[in-house]
C-alpha cells in the first residue's frame, strides 16, 4: 500500500506539526521513545484496513504490513499507540453517547470537546463513533445524530489536522434493529463509514433456525442498498466477522437445519441471541472434535460445523473463515469501496503453533482483494 501525503507547503507542514506536538505535549510527557511518534499520522492509503482491538496484548501480532486504522475499543495502550504510529497506522477512540441526551446542543458540544480533549491526552488521532441505539426516522435524534457526527468531525479536523472521524452503521440500512438514522447525512459528515456487516440474523421474520452470521448474497445487496442511495464507495468500508454463532440445536435434520429457540429482539420472534458468539481461534479449535468437519452452504455462501457437546445435543456453529472473506474483499475491489475492517482483531490465535500460525496469517491475507 503506499501512502498519499495530503497537502503542500513543507515548511509549513513541518511547523504546523511542531507546533501541534509543543500543544499535544502540553497534557504529558510523550510515552513514546521517539517523541515523534507522538505527531498525529497525516495523509491516507489507496486501501484502509480497520482493526478494532478489545484489548490485551495480541497486537503485537498483527500483521501490521495491512493496517491503517485500529480503534481502541478497550483499555489504552500507551505502547500500542506508539507502536501504531511507528507503522503508519491511525490509532482512535471509541465515541458512545445516549441519542437522548445529544438532542441537547449543550450536551452535545460538551460531549465533542470531552472526546478532542482525550484523543489529544492520549495522543491519538481521532475518533470511531459507534453508536447502535434505536432511533426514528426524522425524530429528534434522527437529526441531532447526524449534527452530532458532523461537528464531531469539525472539532477533531480543526484541533487535531490529520485526524480521522468514522461511524459505525448497520449491516443495512433498512431500519435494521429500529436504527432508522440519516446514513446519507453521516457518510457526509464523516471521514468514511464502517459498514457492520455482521450480527445479520440480529432480526428473525421467517423459520427459526440457525443461520450463517453474514450471509454473502444479503450483505452484497445490503451495500449494493447504500450506495443506490447516494453514499460515495470511497467513503464506505466494509466490515466482516472474525467471530461465529454456536446454537444448541431443538432438533437438527439430515438436511442441516437447526431449529433454534425462540428469543425476540426489537419487534423480531426470533434472534441470534439464541446463540452465543465465538472467536475463530475457538471454532478451529472446535473443527477437531466436530461431527462434519468444515461444511459449506451453498446458498448462503458460508462455512458452518456441526458437534454434540458432553449433554448429547447437537449444535450448529456458523462463522466466515478465509474462503467467504475473500469473496467479500473482491466485491470492495470490485465495487470500489474504501477498504474493509473485521470485528475484532482479538479473535484469532497468535500462539506459536505451525497449525494456528496458518489459520491466522490465512485470516489477514483474506482481507487483501486477490
């Protein structure tokens, strides 16, 4: 991937960064060892791979020749933010807030120069709304959600130049689980949009049964949906799952249907809250022990298993591995989309086995359109 410096005049760049660095280094003392790596990353790529990270140390072992952007989703690392920045890639903060209390201008620009005022603490370099709350179409939240997204990206632009403001949406943008927001207005406001293409079973209308977690034909159609109403590729990133649903089986078939409990969500009878989710370092682990080995549905394009558990019952466990990654990572080649992101990096295995060593570098390879 190469890198695109935004921008001309050198020598003003350069004091308009010292400068910045003088402010920045006015809330601490850098915890980098090279206080440059301090300095927010400016420009951007051709392709952008989103990592969000939940935690812990496993980012050492990323692969980092992929990543431009990780959202810090839990704890802040000091180290990984240094370590971040070594490599090129943007490092921002999470963005939670009651669509409630955003109504409120007030509250609202309170909230923004709360989130400016850390990102600068911490020396990062923007910030990942991620906000999933139901929200009415043209209600008072519809539209105090997209200000809220639009002087957020003004706020963090001016205080921080170089830095980057996205938001999470939903897998599509049918009012899927009651979010009916502004898509078009906060594609506009922002710097991209993460598209988050999982937890598609979240709404159940049809035959309670276990389902892949993001079908291909679904998501495609759901992203053909989002750019018919007017949002730019280029500002749309694709995100898929690193994790699956294991279901307990009510009865299984010899045609692999699973038939699931019932558990409602947000006016839907059924859910994939009758499952639980699972990282892939779990399900490979799983595939051993499985009654079938890795099988494929056709229709849904998507790899599942399924195993007894110590009770006797039958489980069905869906999940995305390589194979259907790869064919979404050639529909954001083909359709031009900015690039593409995973939830979350956390859930592959980076022990040092020769086994999970491939299962992993598999996963990350995955995401780079062939």
């Amino acid at each position: 991937m190469t890198e695109k410096v935004l921008g001309g005049g050198g020598g003003l760049a350069a004091a308009l960064l010292l400068l910045l660095s003088h402010l920045r280094l006015s809330f601490g003392t850098c915890p980098c060892e090279d206080p440059a790596l301090c300095n927010p990353i400016q420009g951007s790529r051709d392709f952008e791979v989103l990592v969000f990270d939940v935690g812990g140390k496993n980012w050492k072992f990323y692969n980092w020749s992929h990543i431009t952007t990780v959202a810090i989703f839990g704890n802040y690392d000091p180290e990984l933010m240094c370590y971040a920045h070594s490599k090129g890639a943007r490092v921002v903060l999470k963005g939670d807030v009651s669509v409630k209390k955003i109504v409120d201008r007030a509250f609202r620009a309170s909230w923004i120069n709360q989130q400016v005022d850390l990102a600068k603490k911490q020396y990062m370099d923007g910030i990942n709304i991620d906000i999933e709350q139901e929200v009415e179409k043209l209600s008072p939240e519809y539209y105090a959600l997209t200000d809220l997204v639009k002087e957020t990206t003004e706020a963090f632009h001016r205080e921080i130049p170089g830095s980057q403001v996205t938001f999470d949406i939903a897998w599509s943008p049918n009012c899927i689980d009651k979010r009916c927001y502004n898509y078009t207005g906060i594609a506009e406001s922002c710097d991209f949009v993460f598209v988050m293409s999982y937890d598609e079973q979240s709404q159940v209308w049809s035959q309670c049964i276990a389902r892949a977690n993001a079908p291909y034909n679904q998501t495609i159609a759901a992203y053909d949906d989002y750019i018919n109403m007017g949002i730019n590729p280029k500002k749309i990133v694709m995100g898929v799952p690193w994790y699956g649903y294991d279901y307990a089986c009510l009865g299984l078939i010899k045609s692999h249907i699973c038939s699931i409990a019932e558990v409602p969500f947000r006016g839907a009878p059924c859910s994939d809250a009758a499952g639980r989710q699972i990282p892939y370092k779990v399900i490979m682990i799983k595939v051993n022990t499985s009654l079938t080995r890795i099988l494929w549905n056709e229709e849904e394009e998507a790899p599942y298993l399924e195993y007894k558990d110590p009770n006797g019952a039958f489980h069905q466990v869906w999940f995305d591995n390589p194979r259907s990654i790869s064919m979404k990572a050639a529909y954001v080649k083909e359709r031009g989309l900015r690039g593409i992101g995973m939830w979350n990096g956390d859930c592959l295995d980076y022990s040092d086995g020769s086994v999970p060593r491939k299962q992993t570098q598999a996963m990350w390879e995955a995401l780079i359109p062939k």
